[in-house]
C-alpha cells in the first residue's frame, strides 16, 4: 500500500508542479498587463493636460479651453495621487498647482499682446517723426497683426 502512494505520488507531484508553475506565469502575465495598462492611462492622462495647457497657451481667452484643462489637471492630479499610494481626491494643493499651470500659461499670451502693443507703438512713433512713410507705417502695422 504504502509503496503504491509513493509511485502515485511520483506521478502526480511532477504534474502538480507543472500546473502550479503555470497557474502562477499565467497571474504574473496578467499582473504586467494590468500594469501596462494602468501605465499607458496615466501616460495618456498626462499628454492630454500637457496638450490643453498648450492649447490653452494659444488661446487663453477661451473659458471653454480653460475649464476643460482643469478637469484633466484634476484628472492627472488623482492619478498621480492615487500612484503614489495617496488618497485619490484632488487637494487644495493639487488646485493650486493646476491654477499655476493654466496662469502660466495664460501669461505668456499676455505678454506676446503686449509685445505686439509696443511694436505697433514704436511704428506710429517713426510714423510720427516722419522716418516712414504712411505706405510703409500700414505694410508694416499689417504685417504685425498678421502675426497675431
């Protein structure tokens, strides 16, 4: 009796390691797809804020553009929380930071306006002092807002 539990067992365990090494290749294949697949989301997430705030740079007076960049900074935002093990609500410092972003990026069309402000300025002053023609002062005023 006791030899025939020893042969079965030597059938059966070979084919129980077999199983168990494939059960566990099989969790740790499905274990890096789920990883990929939460890398790619956030990696997605982050293009799409990143895309709006440029968006947003060429268009800062757009409150549509402006309201839709918050909520995927917020989006973002989360996603980086939750990452990092933290609570995955959006913070008031998470708010801030965001404001910071779509500010900043708001800024630098203001100043590209006032730039154009000056140059047409410094154009009427030439205009002014007679060292450009009235031809000249419209081809060039036309070529500025041409730029806007």
């Amino acid at each position: 009796m006791e030899s025939a539990i020893v042969i079965l067992l030597i059938l059966i365990l070979p084919a129980a390691i077999y199983l168990l090494n494939l059960w566990g290749r099989k969790q740790q294949t499905k274990y890096e797809t789920e990883t990929r697949r939460k890398e790619m989301f956030f990696e997605s997430t982050k293009n799409n804020y990143l895309t709006a705030l440029d968006q947003l740079k060429n268009n800062p007076s757009n409150a549509n553009l402006k309201q839709n960049t918050l909520l995927l900074g917020r989006e973002y935002s989360a996603l980086t929380r939750h990452s990092l093990g933290q609570n995955k609500a959006v913070t008031i410092y998470d708010e801030i930071a965001l404001m910071n972003d779509i500010n900043a990026a708001c800024a630098g069309a203001a100043t590209n306006s006032q730039m154009v402000e000056q140059r047409l300025a410094k154009l009427s002053k030439l205009k002014e002092n007679n060292l450009i023609s009235e031809h000249e002062y419209n081809e060039r005023r036309q070529k500025i807002l041409d730029e806007i």
